[in-house]
DNA sequence: TAAATATTTGCAACAATATTGCAAAAAATA
DNA sequence: TATTTTTTGCAATATTGTTGCAAATATTTA
C-alpha cells in the first residue's frame, strides 16, 4: 500500500483510482492547483463531477484547503499541518507570481495581526502577496 | 449638475441613468456590493449587462475597486483615494463581517509589511479579515 | 473467497454567472 | 438641429458549479 493510499485510509475514505490520481497531482506540484489544471491532467480518468466532488471530501477531511485569492478563482493546496475533519489551520500567507503565475502556500509565514478600528472583533485573516516568486525573480 | 454627473465627467464618460443609479448605489452603502445587489436594486432600470459592463468600466477608471474574497465571490467598492485610470491604491485591509454578511473597506488600516522567504520579491499584498464589524459586535 | 452492503462514479439535466456581437437608443459634439 | 460617438438591451453563447440517480467499484461480512 502506497502513501497515497495511507492518507486515504488514515481519513477514512475508499481507496479509488480518481482520488489517487488527484493526490499525486498535488504532490507533484509546487503551487495550489484549479479545478481546470485537475481536469486536464486527469481528465481522460476522471468526469468532470468527480473532480468536484473530490476536491469537496478532500477539504473537509482537511487533506487540502481551499486558498484565498483576489481573482476570484478557486484554487487548492495541501495542507501540510495537520488539519483534519473541518478543522483547518492554513493562516499562512499565500504568494502568487506574477510572472509564472503560481501560487504558493508560505507556510511557515504566519499572517501578521493588524489593529484595527475601534468595534471591530477580528477572527480570523488571510493575505495574499504577489510579486516574483523564487524561480522568477 | 449633480456630484454624480461630475464624477462621471471627470473621468470622461457619458452621463446615462444606469450609470447614476449605480453611483448612488455605492455612496448609499456602507460595505462592498456584490453584482447581484446591483441588479436588485437597479433591475427594473437596468439591464443585465450593462451592469457588467458598467462595473467593468467602474474599475478601470479607478471609480470603484474589486474587493478580495476569501469565497470566490466578486465584491466591489469605492476607491476613496484618488485612484485613476488602471492605477489603483487600495492597499487597505478589508473586513468581512461574520454576522451581518458586509463586506467594508477599511480604508485607514493600511496592509502590514510581512518578511518572506529569501527570493521572493513581494509587489503587492491584499488582506482579508473576517469577525465582528462595529455594528454586530 | 464469495456474497452482501456501502460508497463512489459517470451521465444527463439543470442552475448560476459571465461574455460577445450587433442593431437600436441615447448622449455628446458640431 | 444634424451628425457623430457612445451606450444600451437583447439574444446567443460560454464557463463554472450542482443535483438525482443508476451503474460500477470498493469495503465489509460471512
Ligand atoms: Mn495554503
Ligand atoms: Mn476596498
Ligand atoms: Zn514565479
Ligand atoms: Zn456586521
């Protein structure tokens, strides 16, 4: 049995080609993933639907998490802390290149807090910062 | 002339009905709107797409901004600094509001320098901070 | 291992959101 | 007011995401 097969399992989820397929692109790549680069690289294996409903079950058993953006695109990354069953810990920065267009979990960069204005109760933050990444620059 | 009129002619566009009712729109709002709150309350006046295109033109000419979301959702707002034509400087922090849904720039809370890993050259940074606004705390 | 059960998948249909071309309407200019 | 330019509405189309359901696959039980 292969990790990928264990991360399966250890969450409590049938061992199925498609969810295999999906975790070996995430592994393989340096930068959060959209629907459409799952689909074209495994979209001879898989239905469209399936990608869906796959990338679903993955964030709530927090295998991914869903990254902010400011195009209003989906992406997803792996989580890399143990996040598990709805409970997400992703309050890393997240970067995107403008020049290879990447995005990238900076997970060792926590978001800074911020003051805020008189009444406001922050909760919970996110930040996004673009710019060139490490191979661009 | 009324302050609508002006501001549409100050960045040398037409004076049309949609384009006043969508700039009453924003100044009678406290927090960002979304392009279906535009249609609601323009609908009868307008069409479809020429809410589209109007937010479209909005941003280009620095009249209003684009909002980021941590939900995919597409939200804009004012630019209260003098933004113009394709030159934005709305790196304030927004704030979305757990209860009452708004979504409101903050524009005094400028967004927070932060220290990345070696090789990656930051260029902009937008921050999202979700909790309790003033009215809901 | 084979049968029974539970879960996942693909397909089709549907819904919501956004974009484009083009002719009619409205606004700006002469 | 006549001419020119810009904007608008409509219809068609594209893109993205959701749902129900039967068939296929995986897991569990015996
Ligand atoms: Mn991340
Ligand atoms: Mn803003
Ligand atoms: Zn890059
Ligand atoms: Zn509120």
């Amino acid at each position: 049995m292969n990790t990928f097969s264990e991360i399966l399992k250890r969450n409590s989820l049938s061992i199925t080609d498609g969810r295999i397929k999906i975790l070996e692109l995430f592994y393989a790549s340096d930068g959060a993933l959209a629907h459409a680069d799952i689909e074209k690289n495994a979209g001879l294996v898989l239905d469209r639907v399936t990608v869906y409903r796959t990338l679903q079950t993955f964030v709530e058993k927090g295998i991914i998490h869903q990254v902010p953006t400011t195009d209003n695109s989906v992406l997803y990354a792996l989580c890399r802390q143990n996040c598990a069953n709805g409970h997400h810990h992703d309050n890393h920065v997240h970067f995107v290149c403008n020049q290879c267009q990447e995005t990238v979990c900076l997970d060792d960069v926590t978001v800074p807090a911020v003051k805020l204005p008189a009444g406001f109760k922050p909760i919970q933050s996110a930040m996004i910062v673009t710019g060139l990444c490490n191979n661009c620059k």
